[in-house]
C-alpha cells in the first residue's frame, strides 16, 4: 500500500548538516504462520518499512547529470602518476594508482560513439523488488581505449551480442537518481522505441 505524505521519510541539507523529517520506520502488525496441514503455529511475519539514507558524496554530480542526458566519468591527470589520463566509468573519485583526487569529465559523446557489448548474461528470475522486464539482458560496456574499465548496465532494446554497439539512454523525464536513470540500446534504435521516460 502507498504511504501517505505524514508516512514518509524526506532529507535536506541545511547550514552543510542533515535535516531529517517525517518517519523513517513503520512498524506494522505481526501476522501468524499457521502449518496448513497440522494446525500449528510456526511463526509470524515482522513486516517493517524502512527508509534508508543513501550519501552520495562526491559521486552526486555522477547521479545528477544521468537526469539531465550526461554520462559523466573520472580521469587522472596527476602529472606523476604511471596511468595518467586513464578514464574510469564506472566514476572513481580517486584514482586506485597515485590515489590523487580525479578529475570530473563529460563522455557522453565518446559512449555514443565507442559503446559496445564486452559480454552480457541474461536472467529469466530476479530477486525482490526488481523494477526491470523479464528477462533482464545485463551487458557489461567497454569504452574507446582512454576508458580503462567495464561499465555494467542493462540493454533494453535489442538482442546482446559480443562486441555489438550499443548506445546510451537517459530518464530525463522524472528520473530517479539512481543506476536506473542510464540504460542501453543497440545502434540504429529509434526514438520511438525507447522505454518511456528515456532520451538519447
């Protein structure tokens, strides 16, 4: 059942510290487990809502920008470190060489041109609260050469194959701020044939 405004739990940041309102926990009413066949008792249920505070720190601009059609990364330009100019996507903070702070860069451009199918599994079953269609074909992404790691996300459109080009999507139109709000498509796609919600 939907919770009602008083039943929600909302965050703000005031003066740089947390400002928490509303409920966090709700506690509902144990249910008992009876064994059908017997008649007995065998438990009860402790059903629980919680909401959990998620920081993102320095990663913010990351979850932010998927909502406004950006796919941002990081990048090392320490000047003494052996791996200088390495891209990371997924965003790194630090770089794990020289664990100098990186810089926040724009690669958009660079996936929808370079984006391809590094290998994929697909799942028929998913665990609790799974918003995604069955079956759910992940796919890890590789980048050009300057990307020195494997995005792993989810394909939407399209059959995965090895090395296919893929090209990414973004929920603009409400998105969540989370890992959902970017998604794939094979190249070629149409507008049209994107989930709702979802641009180039």
């Amino acid at each position: 059942m939907p919770k009602t405004e008083d039943e929600k739990g909302f965050v703000d940041i005031v003066n740089g510290r947390y400002k928490v309102r509303g409920k966090f926990h709700i506690i509902e009413k144990n249910q008992p487990i009876f064994n059908k066949d017997t008649g007995k008792l065998a438990g009860v249920t402790n059903p629980r809502d919680m909401t959990y505070i998620h920081s993102y720190g320095g990663e913010g601009i990351f979850f932010e920008s998927l909502g406004k059609g950006k796919l941002m990364a990081t990048r090392c330009d320490n000047d003494r470190c052996e791996t200088k100019g390495s891209i990371y996507e997924p965003f790194r903070i630090y770089c794990p060489d020289c664990l100098r702070k990186n810089t926040v860069v724009d690669i958009t451009e660079k996936a929808q041109k370079t984006a391809k199918i590094h290998s994929f599994i697909i799942t028929h079953r998913s665990g609790a609260f799974n918003t995604l269609p069955k079956p759910i074909k992940f796919i890890n992404i590789e980048f050009d050469e300057e990307v020195v790691t494997i995005l792993m996300s989810v394909l939407v459109v399209g059959e995965p194959e090895i090395g296919k080009k893929v090209v990414p999507i973004f929920r603009t139109k409400n998105p969540t701020y989370t890992i959902m709000d970017l998604m794939f498509v094979v190249e070629g796609t149409k507008e049209s044939e994107l989930p709702e919600g979802f641009t180039f």
